[in-house]
C-alpha cells in the first residue's frame, strides 16, 4: 500500500492534477487491451491445440479404415484376422445347429409316417 502512496505522489508531481486523471483513464483503457489481447491469444492456443487433437484423432481413423480395406482386398491376410475368423467361426456355429434343428424337423415326419400309414388302413379296412 505505501508503495501505491508512493506512485501516486510522485504522478501528481509530474503529471499534475490536471492531467493525473486522463492518464489514469489511458493506463485502465491500455491494461483492458492488454488483458483481451492475451485473453484473445490464450483462446487462439487453445483452438489450435483442439484442432491439433481433432487431427490425431481423424489421422488413427483413417488409419484403422485403411488397413481394414487392406484386409478386404487381401482375402489370404483376412483370414489371419482372429476377429474375423471368431464371426466366421459364430457363424459357422449357428449354421449347424439350425441344420440339425431342421433335420430333426424333416424326422418327425418319417418317423410317425407309418404310423399314419397303418391307421389309414385300418379306416380303409
């Protein structure tokens, strides 16, 4: 506080009270520029570090998207691909049992045919 004191008598002394308000104005209107000039710049940093994360984020995308293309095109290097082979192999799964659920369908039939077979005799009969 007592350097304040100081500051401002030494201001008056050579500004004078007649200028000592104007320059007060002029000293608030330059540190306002100054804290919106740096405020401005931090906004400026902060953008280009977003932009600079957005791009590291698209370039690992384009990457992922270029060597599961790789892998489509190259049909011998899919095969390698264990998460491909474990779909292939779900698939695969589920292919046999809907097979042997539908050869046990097509049974029932054949099984009770001549069963019906001999019931339609005996009504014939």
């Amino acid at each position: 506080m007592g350097s304040l004191i100081v500051i401002m008598i030494v201001a008056i002394i050579f500004l004078g009270p007649d200028k000592l308000p104007e320059m007060i104005v002029q000293i608030v209107k330059f540190f306002k520029s100054f804290k919106n000039t740096v405020q401005e710049a931090k906004d400026t940093i902060q953008k280009e570090i977003d932009l600079h994360e957005l791009k590291n984020t698209a370039v690992e995308y384009k990457e992922k998207i270029e060597k599961l293309t790789d892998n489509l095109n190259n049909p011998s290097s899919m095969y390698n691909n264990k998460e491909v082979s474990d779909m292939f192999g779900d698939i695969t799964k589920e292919f046999k049992e809907i097979e042997e659920g539908l050869k046990k369908e097509i049974e029932k039939p054949l099984e009770s045919a001549p069963q019906i077979a001999k019931e339609e005799v005996k009504k014939d009969a």
